[in-house]
C-alpha cells in the first residue's frame, strides 16, 4: 500500500502543476490513469508511449518542446537515468512493475512497501484523485485486478456488472469486459486517430455512453472499435485452429498494421487455462511477445531465456512480454520450453 502521505504528496504536485507533462503507457491501464489525472487537473498533454517499455534519452526532446512544469509518468516499467538527469523540473513516476533503482525522480511503487502489492496505476489515480472511479475500474480490471471499490460500480452500474466476479471472468464474460476491449481497441491505429479517441473519451460522462451509444461521442468510439474488433476476430480464429499437447502454446501472426498480441494472450490464456501462451508478431528483424499464465510465473523464465540474447523481456508475474531478434527467437523457445517442463 502507498502510505496516505505519499498519496498527498502526489495530489499536491498535480494541484499545484500549472503545465504538466503525462507520459503514459499504451494499455488500458496507462490510458485510464493518464484520463483520471487529467481530468483532476484539467491541465497540460499526455503523450502515449508506444515504441518500447524504456523511456530513454530521446523523449527529453518532447519534454524540452512544451516546457512543463511536472512530469508525470504512468505505468511505464523502465525510465533510463538519462532521461531523467536531462529534464530539469520534478518528475513523478507512478509505476505497479518490478522495482528499479533510480536518482532524482519521486517514484511511488506499492511494490516499494509491500513485495505482494502490483495493484495497477489506474487503481491508484482514483486512490489520487477520489474521482473517476468508472475509469479506474476499467483499468484495474484490464490488469486483472479486481479493486475493492467495485461493490460501488456495481450499484451505480449493474447493467455492466452484476456482481463481484474474478478478473477473468469480469473480461471475457460481462459488459465491464466489453467496455475494457473497448477502451483498450481505441489505442489502435493511426496516432492522430488515437489521440482523437483520447480526447472524446475525456469528455465522457458515464460508461453508458459508449457501451449503450447513447451520445454521439459515444457512438462515434463505439464505431471505432467495431472496426478494429473484426480485425481482431479474424486472428482470434485463426488462434483457436491453432492446437497443441505441449504445455506451451506458441501463435505467431505477421507484422499488421494493427497489433494485438496483448488482447490475443489474454483471451487465450483464460480459454486455455493450462497453458502457457505465448503470442508473437513479426517486426522487422525482431518478433515481439506477449506471454500469459495463470499459474506457473512466467517473468523469471523470460528473465532466464532472454539472457545471452539479442532483445530484452519482462513484466508481472503472470503477464509479460519480451522482444526477440528473429535470429535468437528458435532458442529463446527452446529455452522457454526447457524451463517449464522443470516446473
């Protein structure tokens, strides 16, 4: 838990941020704690991070250009030193991954107090903010958590919920779980378009909005995810053909314009509970991962495989990803497969 002094700590930066700067990550979690403390501060830009898991050097430029006053950063699981040592005005991280040690950065981690806590940072923006608490759940629940709070959306929203149920079962079986695919869809596609969807999503008043299409906004995002969800069913069938005996599962599809390893493993993995799987999308020269379990931890064997190689991996516990060059992805899978079968 981040102590109650450190919440305020944080709510006093962003009351008092005339220009603030977000960086944040490309889920539905980095989205929905970008758009809850943006909403509370009704202040600066968020800019989406896209490219890798590191915020290196070169997005120093980005803050150099619109020379805010507080940096905020939100579930990004890496920021290099040089970045940080090059940005002149206070940065606040916000973070739910493995810890890092870093200097002159204010970095909140429940991880930091408790080695069991990874609750997601849209979790902790309603902790923040008190509002929003819609938001947050759709976040929360993207990252498999279930907050305590959700007895409160319930009651205000029984039409997206019913009743208390586990994360899985809240993504792939309820109207909650619809509206996360939603939320998470809309970071697809052309950045402009995304940053149009961001902004219209700020506006929303309810959920219902965009899941019953009771607005024009929400009609308008409704019909933008409709166009990605039948790219996306098309790979999802073709996912499903896809068998095997092994204890891993492994589904490659090229490189689209449109990823959706992250979507596709998580499906997955709740429809083949006893596997691990493994989706991979050709780039380039390199193949990029998003890997699933539901009980055997597959962070340290990604940790294991990816050693000695080209490319780099990582993540929670039960979900991560990883980005191998095509000349070592044969080995890093055998290794893959070597360390589950000891488990």
């Amino acid at each position: 838990m981040i102590p109650k002094e450190k919440i305020e700590e944080i709510r006093n930066y962003l009351r008092k941020a005339e220009n603030p700067l977000f960086f944040f990550d490309d889920d539905s979690d980095g989205l929905c704690s970008y758009l809850i403390l943006k909403r509370f501060t009704q202040k600066g830009k968020g800019i989406i991070l896209k490219t890798s898991p590191n915020l290196d050097l070169s997005f120093a430029k980005k803050v150099h250009e619109h020379s805010p006053d507080l940096v905020v950063i939100l579930d990004q699981p890496i920021i290099s030193q040089e970045f940080i040592d090059n940005v002149h005005v206070p940065i606040i991280w916000i973070d739910h991954h493995p810890l890092v040690e870093r200097q002159g950065v204010h970095y909140y981690n429940p991880l930091q107090y408790d080695k069991k806590d990874n609750r997601p940072v849209s979790y902790w923006a309603y902790v923040i903010t008190k509002k929003d608490l819609w938001i947050s759940v759709i976040g929360s629940v993207s990252d498999w958590h279930v907050p305590e709070f959700i007895d409160k959306f319930i009651e205000e929203y029984p039409e997206l919920l019913e009743k208390k149920r586990k994360p899985e079962e809240v993504l792939f079986e309820t109207n909650l779980g619809k509206l996360v695919r939603i939320f998470s869809f809309l970071l697809k596609g052309k950045l402009s378009e995304v940053y149009n969807a961001i902004g219209i999503i700020i506006k929303l008043e309810t959920p219902l909005e965009v899941i019953n299409q009771t607005t024009a906004r929400g009609k308008f995002l409704y019909k933008r995810f409709e166009k990605m969800d039948k790219a996306y069913a098309i790979l999802l069938h073709k996912a499903l053909e896809t068998s095997t005996k092994e204890k891993v599962y492994l589904f490659m599809y090229p490189s689209t314009k449109t990823s959706f390893t992250k979507e596709l493993s998580n499906e997955l993995v709740y429809r083949m509970q006893d596997k691990i799987v493994i989706i991979g999308r050709e780039k380039e020269d390199s193949i990029r991962l998003s890997l699933r379990s539901m009980s055997i931890p597959i962070d340290k064997i990604v940790q294991k495989a990816i050693k000695g190689l080209e490319g780099y991996g990582g993540g929670h516990e039960f979900a991560c990803g990883a980005n191998v060059a095509k000349k070592d992805f044969s080995l890093f899978m055998e290794r893959i497969s070597s360390e589950v079968k000891k488990k």
